[in-house]
C-alpha cells in the first residue's frame, strides 16, 4: 500500500481532504465517548437525582459543541461567524418556545388541583 497522492487531486487538496477525515474521526471518537458517558451514568447508577441530570446536561451539551466543531465545521473564524449566530439565535428560539410551554403546562397544572 503506496501513499501516492491520486493524480487526478493536487496535493493542497488531498491535505484538505485528510485533514477533513480526520476531524470527522476525532468528532466520531468524541460523540462515542460521550454517548457512552451518558449511558453509563444511567445504566450502571453512578449518579442520582439532580447529580445525574446535571451530569447528563452536562454531557449533552459538550456533545453538541462536538457535533458543531468536528461535524459541521462551525468554530470561531470569522468566515464561520454568520453560521454559529445562526445556530445560536435558532437555539434561542427553542428555549424561548419549551420554557414558555413548560411554565403554561405548569400554569394549567397548578390551576387544577383541588
């Protein structure tokens, strides 16, 4: 097995093209870790309670920076800026609609009981 470069790519391409590889392997290797984190925390009763909740937002969270960074190749460059103000103006809108549904669940719950 040769590491000829295909003649067909230039080689500032087939660099880019193993640096993309390998960011996805680092984001696969990641996200794996990360899944198997959460269910670990689960399955086997590491943490309860809030402990666990906040240890399994905790993992959630990190493993969407990861899919962001390593999936998406959304980071801090200025070319990359309008994408992650996007993004985040996008999460924004979810908070804002699941806390308002859960304080007006909330709200209707407290109303009926006795």
């Amino acid at each position: 097995m040769s590491n000829r470069i295909p003649a067909d790519l230039p080689a500032v391409d087939h660099d880019e093209e193993g640096r993309e590889r390998r960011s996805y392997v680092i984001g696969l290797v990641l996200a794996l870790v990360l899944t198997t984190g959460a269910f670990a925390v689960v399955w086997l009763d590491l943490l309860s309670g809030a402990a666990a909740l906040g240890a399994l937002g905790l993992l959630a969270l990190v493993q969407a920076v990861v899919h962001l960074r390593f999936f998406l190749h959304i980071d801090l460059q200025r070319s990359h800026r309008d994408d992650l103000l996007l993004i985040l103006f996008t999460v924004l809108i979810l908070l804002i609609m699941v806390s308002g549904t859960i304080w007006i669940l909330y709200d209707q719950h407290m109303r009926m009981m006795p």
